[in-house]
C-alpha cells in the first residue's frame, strides 16, 4: 500500500492516473489471491517462485497445492492465474494504471473478515452444518458477545487469540495482502442535495445498496476513470452508469487485467 496524493478539491493527482477504485467485492479476491504474483508473469505464463530454491517443507507445497485446487474448482476458470497476472502488474508498478483503495473498503474488509473467520473458528467446533445456518446478524450478536467477555477479562488468552483471528491483519494487508495498491488515506466527500438530484438518485432508483452507492460517489469525486467490481448490480446497469457517472465498470479480473496491460509502462 502507498499513499495516493489528491488535488485540493479531492480529486486524484495525474501521477496516480487512469486510476481503477476497486470496491470491497472485488478487493477481498485481490486480498485473497496474496502470493499469486510469484506464480505468473503478467501474461499468464507460469514462473517460480524466489524461492524455488529453498526447499521448502512438503507439507507447505501440499497445503499450497490444496489451496489452489480448492480456488480452482469453486472460482471461474483461469480465476487464480488472472489475479497472479493482476498482482504481478500491480506489486511490480509495471502499469501507469493505479489500483485505488478507501478507507471505506478497508472498513467493509474488518466486516468481511471477522465474519468469515468466526464461523471458520465456529466450523472447528461445531461442525460445518450449524454453521451453514448462520447469518451476519447472528453472528454479529455472538462477536459482540465475545468482544464484551474480553473487555471484562482482557488478560485471559483464549478470548484475546480469538479476537485476535476475527480481526483483520492490517501489518500483513500493508506489507502483503494489498501490495501493489494506492490507498486515499483521508477521504473527505460529502453529499449534497445536488449530488443526489443529479446522479446518486439513479443509483438508488436502480436498487443498488447505500454502501454501494457510497463507494461509486467517492470514485465519481475522486475521478477514477474505472471502478473494479464484481456485484451483478454494477454489472447489469454499467451502461446506465457509464452514462450518467462517466466512469467504465470493470466486471471480473481479465478486463482489470486488460486496462493495466494497455497502460502498460514502456521499457526504458
């Protein structure tokens, strides 16, 4: 992550221009697909890693291999080699294309993650069917829970390693997990009744979620040429968007990977 620069009224400085907002959706995979950049070159070519010749355990290359047969058969075909391609172009700053993160998304992330990784922790224990059940609602009120024994016993391990794993990484995301990307760090966008009357109204209209809609008015003011999403709402009115925000919608991983390729930086 590297701090991205704005101009007095908001708006991203040329350097970091085109400039690709990526929202939470779309964030999370590339957060998820850490390390792919050391599988792939840019082209999808297969290459190895810096530490090819380090013999590592067999035990890490067998759990590496079960991690990407278990990306590979629930995720869309070339899935894991599209985001090694992306991540390779972006941790290298091989593209004049910025990747831009908010802390709007990192917020949703902190969400996301506590989510997923309690009912992980919750699996363990309880079995994988209980679980099935189990919504954000629902595991909100047991997170809070959790987090209230822990503000009465701060000092007992068991509570604090399991608020611990719920909680999001932010040394790894910096130094791995969203290597590669530009982060506003003070985001300062209001609405006004204007806004609203003349785009964020057709958002609405179109039933797209308020957080959502936050998250296309922040690319909109920061003027991000393209935003990076896989939400079939997006997907399905990127023509009304376009239109009416003049921002492209980027639906899935090759056609992010299509713009950083094309802005690609010439060989000196």
């Amino acid at each position: 992550m590297h701090p991205a620069k704005l101009n007095e009224d908001g708006s991203l400085q040329e350097e970091f221009k085109p400039a690709i907002y990526m929202d939470t959706n779309f964030l999370r995979h590339y957060y998820n697909a850490e390390g792919a950049e050391f599988s792939f070159n840019e082209n999808g070519d297969t290459i190895d890693p810096p530490w090819k010749d380090d013999s590592p355990q067999i035990s890490s290359l067998l759990n590496e291999s079960r991690h990407r047969l278990i990306v590979d058969i629930t995720n869309p075909k070339d899935y894991f080699k599209d985001f090694g391609c992306i991540r390779h172009l972006a941790t290298n700053y091989l593209s004049e294309a910025s990747l831009i993160l908010t802390p709007l998304s990192l917020l949703e992330l902190f969400k996301l993650h506590a989510e997923v990784a309690f009912k992980d922790i919750c699996a363990d224990s309880l079995g994988a069917k209980q679980i099935q059940r189990m919504g954000e609602k629902e595991v909100g009120k047991h997170l809070s829970a959790l987090y209230s024994r822990w503000l009465t016993d701060n000092q007992n391990e068991v509570l604090k390693g399991l608020i611990q794993d719920c909680c999001f990484n932010m040394s790894f995301a910096r130094a791995h997990g969203l290597q590669g990307t530009f982060y506003i760090s003070d985001l300062s966008i209001r609405i006004t009744e204007g806004d609203v009357g003349n785009f964020l109204w057709i958002l609405s209209f179109l039933q797209l979620e308020t957080t959502d809609v936050l998250h296309l008015h922040s690319a909109k003011k920061l003027e991000c040429e393209y935003f990076a999403t896989f939400d079939k709402g997006f997907a399905s009115n990127k023509q009304i968007i376009n239109e009416a925000a003049g921002i492209q919608i980027l639906c899935n991983a090759k056609e992010v990977l299509t713009i950083l390729k094309q802005y690609r930086k010439k060989e000196a």
